[in-house]
C-alpha cells in the first residue's frame, strides 16, 4: 500500500540538454505509448504535435523510477493535458484507447508500412495512400514510380526492417576503417549515432570521418566509396557534396536538421558473422549476406567537435540543444558551427566539451544523450 506522503516526488529540468538520459529507462510503458503518437503526428505531418509528445515523452525516460501515481508528475516540464491524459489513462487502466486505437488504424498501418521502404517518407506514404495502396503488394502491382533509393528500399526491404546489432555495427566499423586509411591514410572514422550512445541495436550505422590536417580530408568520399564498391560492399549509394561555406551560410539555420557535409547514404552488403573471411567453394544452400543501412559523413577538422556533436543524437536530444542554445543563449548552433548573435561571431570549439562550456551547459557524455 502506497502512502501518499511516501510517494518519490520527481523534479527536472525543462530543457533535455540539461539532463541525464541514460538507456536505464524505468517508464517504458509510458514512453512507448507516448513515442507512437508522436510518430503517428510526425507521419501525420503534424510536427508540432510530434515534438511535444517527444518532450513528454523524454521527460519520463529521465525519471529516476517507474510513475505510480499522476500525483508524482506535479511541477514536471513538458507534459501537456493530451500526454497526461495518455499517461492517466496507462496508469488507471494498463492501456490508452487512444493509443491501442492508432496502433490498430488501417492508416498508421499502411504509413509505417510504406515508410518502412527506405527512401519513403510521410508525404509519398501518404500519397500512395489516396491512391489505395496499403500495403507492399499493392506498391508492387500499381506500377507506381520508384525512384533509386525506393527500388534498393523495396529490394531489401525484410533486412532493413530489422535492428543491426552491435556485432554487425563492429564488423562494418572494420570494414570502413579499412577502406578510409587505405584511401587516405591518418584519416579517423568515428562510429556516432545511436551505438555512440552505448544502445546495443539501431535502424543504421552512422559514422563521421575526418582527418587532422584541414583540408586532407576534401575529395575524400568519392575515394572511400569508389574503394567499397570496388569490394563489392555496397547494394546501393549516394553521395552528396559538401556544400557548406560559412562567409556565404552565415549562422547555419537553427532548426534545420539538414546540414551540408559530404555524405553517403547507403546500404551495405554485409557477410553473415559465420561466413566472414570464408572462401567460396560450392554454391551457398542459403543467402550469405544481409543489407545493412550505413550513414558516412565527412567533417573537416576544424567542424568536427559540431559534427560529432551534431550526430550522435538523440534527435530530441539535438532539438533541444539547438532550442537552448537559441531561446537562452542567443546563439545558433549547427553541425557546422556556434554562432554567437550578442558577439556577432563564432565560437571555436575542438572537442564537445567546449561547446557544452560554450552553451553554458554542464557536459553530457554521450551514454546520458539518450532522450
Ligand atoms: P538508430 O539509428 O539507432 O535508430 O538511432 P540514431 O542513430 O539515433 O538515429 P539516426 O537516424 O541514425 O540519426 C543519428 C543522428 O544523425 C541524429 O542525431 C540525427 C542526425 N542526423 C540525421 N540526418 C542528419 C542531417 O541531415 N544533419 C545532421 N546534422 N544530423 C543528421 O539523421
Ligand atoms: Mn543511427
Ligand atoms: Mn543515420
């Protein structure tokens, strides 16, 4: 029996950037509730629903310890009447009919279908929607356009809806690694996203490379990818140019998620852990291989502590930063760069560190990103 004097009363910070997230979240049940309607508004093009559901939702995974009782929520940040009554409801009766109502939508079905399809996104999701296709047979039979991205995404679709592990995101580290000092030797490559956060699955594996001597690292992709797929490592890729100049930029767009490094988006070809380093001599009974999502980025050094910063994530987490760093410090932070609007300059930094100092915020190793 819960005294009311006894309940643990909670208190944090409003923005997720002044806190510690760790993996160790004691409110799955909530948070999971709330991070489905948050997708369903995202892919409902409804960002600003979808944000303060992420917020509420961030909120409960810093807590301590598991909610037991809506008098614990009293004072806390970010938790608007739509999420408390989600959280009401889970805590009053094991479920949100909301929740359970949106997970069993033919409409939430279909658009997390379709957008399952690497290269889709909400609005073409939604398009093919009005078009009465639901599902990924309906896709196959319309004759709709499918461009590049869309067809490799159709073709390994089953691999890349599921999670790579932490084993398979080492195996591509190596390979990477190989590939970008056999091209430019000295040059680092970073594993960021989400396993840079200490989470032991993901959606992907994102990487930053760079090299410590300015400048070495221009023309560096092109080379990296010309060796991979010389190997034989890559389904599929595409690669964009570095299109950032500061004089021209100015202070990067605060609220972009976009930045404008030289990347490659791609799907990999990884071999399956028991047929690595093997030599083929009959015909497999079985596929060796599956498709892995891999994210590369190429920073010069003197941008890297914004890179590195920029995508290690977590998204909200990155929101947030870029929130604070605007609203209460005058500043516009990039992937690229801190800008300070009160100075009228940038703010060098070489490690995140700096840039916590910079913001005049108490540092969060990457393990404590994770809201
Ligand atoms: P997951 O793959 O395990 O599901 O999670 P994740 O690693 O946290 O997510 P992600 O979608 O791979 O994104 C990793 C980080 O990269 C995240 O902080 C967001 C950031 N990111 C993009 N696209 C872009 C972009 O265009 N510019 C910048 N600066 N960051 C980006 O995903
Ligand atoms: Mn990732
Ligand atoms: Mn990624």
């Amino acid at each position: 029996q819960i005294n009311e004097a006894e309940v643990v009363l909670f208190s944090v910070p409003s923005y997720a950037c002044q806190r510690r997230t760790t993996l160790d979240n004691h409110n799955v049940t909530l948070t999971d509730a709330l991070s489905l309607l948050a997708e369903n508004a995202e892919l409902s093009d409804e960002d600003g629903r979808g944000v303060a559901f992420r917020r509420a939702a961030a909120v409960l995974k810093a807590l301590p310890a598991p909610v037991t009782a809506m008098s614990q929520l009293t004072g806390l940040p970010c938790l608007g009447d739509h999420s408390l009554r989600v959280i009401k409801d889970i805590l009053e009766n094991e479920a949100s009919d909301e929740v359970e109502s949106t997970k069993q939508s033919d409409r939430f079905k279909a658009l997390k279908v379709l957008t399952g399809i690497f290269g889709v996104g909400s609005k073409t999701a939604d398009r093919w929607i009005r078009d009465g296709i639901h599902n990924l047979h309906q896709l196959q039979e319309s004759g709709a356009t499918l461009n590049r991205a869309q067809q490799a995404g159709l073709e390994h679709y089953d691999d890349l809806n599921q999670q790579v592990t932490k084993a398979e995101a080492d195996a591509i580290t190596e390979i990477v690694q190989e590939a970008v000092v056999s091209v430019l030797p000295g040059a680092q490559v970073v594993l960021t996203g989400g396993f840079r956060r200490g989470k032991q699955t993901g959606h992907d594996v994102d990487f930053l490379i760079t090299h410590p001597e300015e400048g070495r690292e221009v023309g560096l992709m092109p080379k990296v990818v010309f060796w991979l797929e010389s190997q034989g490592f890559l389904l599929y890729q595409k690669t964009t140019r570095n299109s950032y100049l500061e004089v021209k930029d100015g202070p990067g767009r605060p609220s972009s998620n976009m930045d404008r490094f030289e990347r490659c988006l791609s799907i990999f070809k990884l071999a399956k852990k028991e047929e690595r380093g093997i030599k083929l001599t009959n015909p497999p009974a079985h596929r060796r291989w599956r498709a892995v999502r891999v994210d590369l980025v190429v920073s010069p050094i003197s941008q890297f502590a914004f890179a590195l910063l920029g995508w290690t994530g977590s998204k909200l987490f990155e929101r947030e930063l870029r929130r604070w760093a605007g609203h209460e410090k005058a500043m516009s932070l990039s992937s690229h760069a801190l800008y300070d609007n009160k100075q009228s300059r940038y703010l060098r930094a070489a490690s995140e560190e700096e840039i916590f100092a910079h913001l005049g915020l108490e540092y969060i190793p990457p393990s404590e990103r994770n809201a």
